[in-house]
C-alpha cells in the first residue's frame, strides 16, 4: 500500500516501528478483552532457533482466546511450573479445568499449584490449543525463523493479541455478524493507534 502511495519504506523502518509501537498496542488490547473463560486448554511446541531446540509453551481457553505464552529452553515439571504461575499472574485467577496432553511435568507441576482444579488429560481433547499453534508457524515460515528465544518471546507476546484483534472466530459468525465485528475492531485499532485524534 505505501509503494502504491509513493510512500518509500525500508523493512528496516518497519521493524523498528514494529518494536516501538507494537508492544503497547498489544497491552492496549489485552485491557479491553473480557475476563477468560474457565476451561484453559495448554501445550508446548518445538521452536528451532539456530539449530537449537527451544519449547513455546501455550494457553487458551474454550474460546480460543490466547491467554498467555511462554518460551522455555525445556518441558520438564519446573518449566510446567514456572508457566503456571506466569498464567496465573497475566490472567489473575484460576480455571475451573485444565486440559494437555500426557505429558506428565504437567500433573507434577499441577500437585503443587493448581491442587484443586480437575486435570484432563487426552490427546483429542487438547486440539483448541493444538489449533492455536498454527498463525505462530506460519509467521515463523515467513520471518525465516527467529533469531533467539528472546526476539520470539518479545514478538510473540505482541503478535498474539493483535493477530486475534483482526481474526475474531469468522467460521463462528455471519457475514453481517463479521462485518460488524469488523468495523468496532478497527474503529478500536484507530484509538488505540491514536488515528482517531489525528483525524
């Protein structure tokens, strides 16, 4: 669009931009969702960087709303753990239900945790965050990867929320449904941008 405007940027201005501004448009966003739901659906994804493996730990719940993530250079119960109280810290309450996988650092780090909340464990049952993965490897694809666990942690706690900002569950809704969802986003993004005052 701004080639097209005679508008000459370099990727460089863009990246720079992204790194000042994205992080606070994110917050903004992340202050106007509704409370999560009580059911958070985790996993963990291998992320390669530089030959090295790291783990992208995950958090949704019944909507489909990323609660938190979290990179970490292992999936044992203290990185369980420690993502726990993370999720906990960023959401500010406990879910009635947790669902993963049987990976067993879940239920360890669990017993010390998150003692009264029932744990499903099941393969099947853990699609939603399954599913959640996907935006993440796309843009890894196209980012030719990240370039540390620092630099993909950063970007994606950006990403994530405004990612979901512009993709609202269209499968869910009906056209004129969407259209209108659509429309009160952007007109949220113009605020949060400050486009509103210029205007």
């Amino acid at each position: 669009m701004m080639p097209y405007r005679g508008i000459t940027v370099t990727y460089e201005a863009i990246r720079g931009w992204c790194l000042k501004f994205a992080q606070g448009y994110a917050n903004q966003i992340r202050k106007q969702q509704p409370q999560p739901g009580d059911k958070w659906h985790l996993d963990e994804v291998v992320i390669t960087i530089k030959g090295e493996q790291f783990y992208l730990w995950r958090a949704v719940d019944q909507h489909g709303t990323v609660l938190d993530i979290l990179m970490q250079r292992r999936r044992n119960t203290a990185a369980a753990y420690r993502f726990f109280r993370k999720l906990l810290k960023s959401t500010g309450f406990s879910p009635r239900v947790i669902i993963t996988d049987k990976l067993k650092s879940y239920g360890a780090a669990k017993k010390k945790i998150l003692k009264c909340v029932e744990h499903r464990q099941h393969k099947g049952l853990n699609n939603r965050a399954e599913n959640s993965h996907r935006p993440t490897r796309i843009r890894e694809r196209r980012m030719g990867r990240f370039n540390s666990m620092g630099q993909a942690q950063r970007f994606l706690w950006a990403f994530e929320p405004i990612r979901g900002h512009f993709h609202p569950h269209q499968h869910k809704q009906t056209a004129s449904e969407y259209r209108v969802t659509m429309r009160q986003r952007i007109e949220n993004w113009r605020s949060f941008t400050g486009l509103d005052a210029i205007a």
